[in-house]
C-alpha cells in the first residue's frame, strides 16, 4: 500500500479503486494530510499540467476529478479532525440568468482536489447571494461562470457590489465568452480560460 497508488489510481480515472486505496491508508495509520496532498492533489495538478500539455482533454479531466472527488469525500470526516487546514474558501456559481453548469461544476471539484473549501451556490445567481454566501464562508474568492454573452455583465455588478462593500474579495470570472479584455474592463481580479487556470488564479491569491 502506498500513497502513489492514490495518485495513479486518480491518472487512471478508476473512482473506486480511489475510494479502496484511500480506506487502506487510512486504516494503514498514514497521516491523511499526505493522503491528501501526495495522493489527491498532487495527482490533480498532475492533471492539470497533463490538460495544459494537450495530453488530457476535458472529458479525461472530468473523469480524473470525480475519481478525485470520490476519495476526497472517504477523507473528509478525518480532515474535519483538523488534520489539514483548507488553502483558503471559493464561492462559486454561474451568473444569474445563466443556467449552464458543466464547466462550473469541473472548476469546483479542481479546486477541491487542490486543497480549497469550495462552496458551490449554483446556477442563475444574483448579487446578493454571491456575497451573502462570501460573507457567511469568510471566502477569499469569488469564482463567477458565464456561458452566454447576455449574462456576463451580471459579473461586473458582482465586481462593483465588493468594492462598494469595501470587501477583500478576490474575483474570478470565465467561461466560453469571457475574455481577458472583459474581466479586465470589468474590474475581475483574474480571467480564468480552464479549470487548471482557475486554480493556479486562486492560489496565488491566498499564497
């Protein structure tokens, strides 16, 4: 048994040898921060580099981030013990008027497979409950998704509503028609084209 394993297993795509793995090392006595670290999130920034490189495809991402998903949830009963402290807390949704969820649903399990606390607040979402959500998590980010051009400037007030509430949030905005010229017009701390992307934009931010 070995915490390798867990990482292949993820690159595999093979959820329940994942889950399997996880189980063993745990009752193994292995310190579940590096379960955590070396085995899940190692492997996902594996992934990532893998997406970047051309080598894996968002279908193959997708499926190593539930692989991912799946050992993440047998290990977070032992991580709520306080055995590993989060990178920093994420709101996520996709704008309001905007009911696609796919490429959100896949940023948020990346960003959970890198170590973040990732509070998913869904589709169609207005200002309010973006900083409402942000206010009650104590988030350090903000990640908004778009997929039609008639909902991306529902980001722009979310932008405007922190600054006007004084709010050290960090923001995050993509999908298929956001641009960089966009996030950068509107104010958007970073402009995110894939969910590798998205992660490395948030952990700069809380580094």
């Amino acid at each position: 048994m070995s915490v390798e394993k867990i990482f292949d297993a993820v690159l595999d795509f093979e959820e329940d040898d994942v889950v399997a793995l996880v189980k063993k090392e745990i009752t193994a006595g292995t310190d579940v921060a590096k379960i955590l670290n070396e085995g899940l999130i190692g492997a996902m920034d594996e992934v990532g580099k893998q997406f970047s490189a051309g080598i894996l495809f968002v279908p193959e991402m997708l499926m190593a981030a539930q692989a991912m998903k799946a050992g993440l949830d047998e290990l977070k009963p032992h991580l709520a013990k306080g055995a590993s402290a989060t990178r920093g807390t994420v709101i996520i949704g996709t704008v309001k008027g905007d009911l696609h969820d796919i490429g959100k649903n896949l940023v948020a399990m990346i960003m959970e497979g890198a170590g973040f606390e990732v509070f998913d607040v869904g589709m169609d979402v207005d200002v309010e409950k973006f900083l409402s959500a942000a206010k009650e998590k104590n988030a350090n980010i903000i990640a908004m998704s778009a997929l039609l051009t008639t909902t991306m400037p529902a980001m722009e007030e979310v932008v405007k509503a922190i600054r006007a509430q004084g709010l050290s949030i960090k923001t995050l905005v993509g999908g298929a028609p956001v641009t960089p010229a966009f996030a950068q017009k509107i104010g958007a701390d970073a402009y995110c084209e894939d969910a590798p992307a998205a992660v490395e934009a948030a952990r700069s931010f809380v580094a």
